[in-house]
C-alpha cells in the first residue's frame, strides 16, 4: 500500500520552526514516523508538504505540495488520495509513537472501507491524521473544500467508513501515548518522558 506522511502546517507555535524536524529521544520525529510507515508498507511515503525547504528534509523522499492551499489537514488528505487510484496509508508528522503494528492493523483492516481510522480518546472518537483513504474519498474530499467545510470528518457521511475499535487500539498501546501530538514546545519535554518510559519499559 502507499503512504504519505502529513507535513503540513505553519509551526506557528514552534516559532516557525518544522516540528517533524525536532528532536524525540535523540532522533527527528519525521525520521521515526517515515521508519515506522516503511516497515509498515514496506516503502518509501511520500512527503506532502508545502514548505519550500521541505526537498531538504529526507532527499530520498519525494515532496508533493497541498493541490489546493489553505484548507488545513483535509488539504493535506485530499492531496493524498487525489495522487492515484488506490488507497493511500496517511500519518501525520507529529505523531512520534505510531507504531508498525498500529500501522498494519488499519491496513489490514481497511478492506472493504473507503476510510479507515482507528478509534481514539479524543474529541472526535476518531484519529483522522492516522488512517487509510481510498480513492472515493477524493470526490467527497474536494466538494467539502469547495463548501469551505474543512473539518477532516465531514465527508465521511459520502463514503464507506469504519474504525478499527478502540478495545483493539488499547491491545496495541496507550491510545494517549499513540495518537500523542507534539504541537508546543513544552509537548516536546513530555515526549521526552513518555520515550524513556517506552524506552525503558523495553529494555
């Protein structure tokens, strides 16, 4: 299955600074997600970014800006599946404790699924910047974009949807510790932490 990984946003709360490109247990976080999604796949993703310095990052990747701009992490989706006709393994850039065998349930689990996502303690139930996407979701994808509606669940009523329960997830890892997010600088400390207990919990 192809993948991409998720690489859009300001930074603005990182001073402008890339936060893939910071520092989690002594390795970029973009380093450990594109690691992850390659044993999970067993390929390179994509990079879908619109930084002009992102070619730079991992010059082995190739680098494929929003299709349309402005429109938050549902630009990002779109331009994923929009690429070709099949689906796409999306993870965002910020997520440092994916795991490889997170990864390959929702692709084992997306059969028969226009979007698959695992199911999470957040808001929205659901972790939409960790999923499969197939190609029908592409025509639903732009006419919310089209509306302005840029939530990246509101088309989800267009397409066959299912989640991989949260029963599962919680056999696979703390949901909190996976779907973790670096958004701030001071969530950067906390990863530090949650990587030694990881790190240590291993050894």
């Amino acid at each position: 299955m192809r993948s991409a990984v998720l690489a859009g946003g300001a930074a603005s709360r990182f001073g402008g600074r890339p936060k893939g490109l910071e520092m989690v247990g002594g390795e970029r976080v973009l380093d450990r997600i594109v690691d992850t999604v390659r044993a999970a796949t067993g390929s390179l993703p994509q990079l879908l970014a619109n930084d002009p310095e992102a070619a730079g990052w991992r010059p082995d990747l190739a680098v494929v800006p929003d299709v349309v701009r402005h429109c938050g992490s549902l630009g990002g989706l779109y331009t994923a599946v929009s690429a070709k006709d099949d689906p796409v393994l999306v993870v965002a850039w910020d997520m440092p404790f994916v795991t490889e065998g997170l990864l390959r349930e929702l692709i084992q689990g997306s059969e028969g699924h226009d979007v698959f996502l695992p199911q999470s303690e957040g808001p929205l139930g659901v972790e939409p910047l960790c999923g499969v996407y197939g190609p029908a979701c592409a025509e639903p994808m732009r006419r919310c974009i089209d509306e302005e509606d840029y939530r990246t669940t509101a088309f989800h009523r267009e397409v066959r949807s299912g989640t991989l329960p949260l029963e599962r997830v919680r056999e696979l890892g703390d949901p909190a510790t996976l779907f973790f997010n670096a958004n701030e600088p001071d969530d950067l400390k906390l990863a530090e932490q949650l990587w030694r207990g990881l790190h240590q919990s291993s050894a």
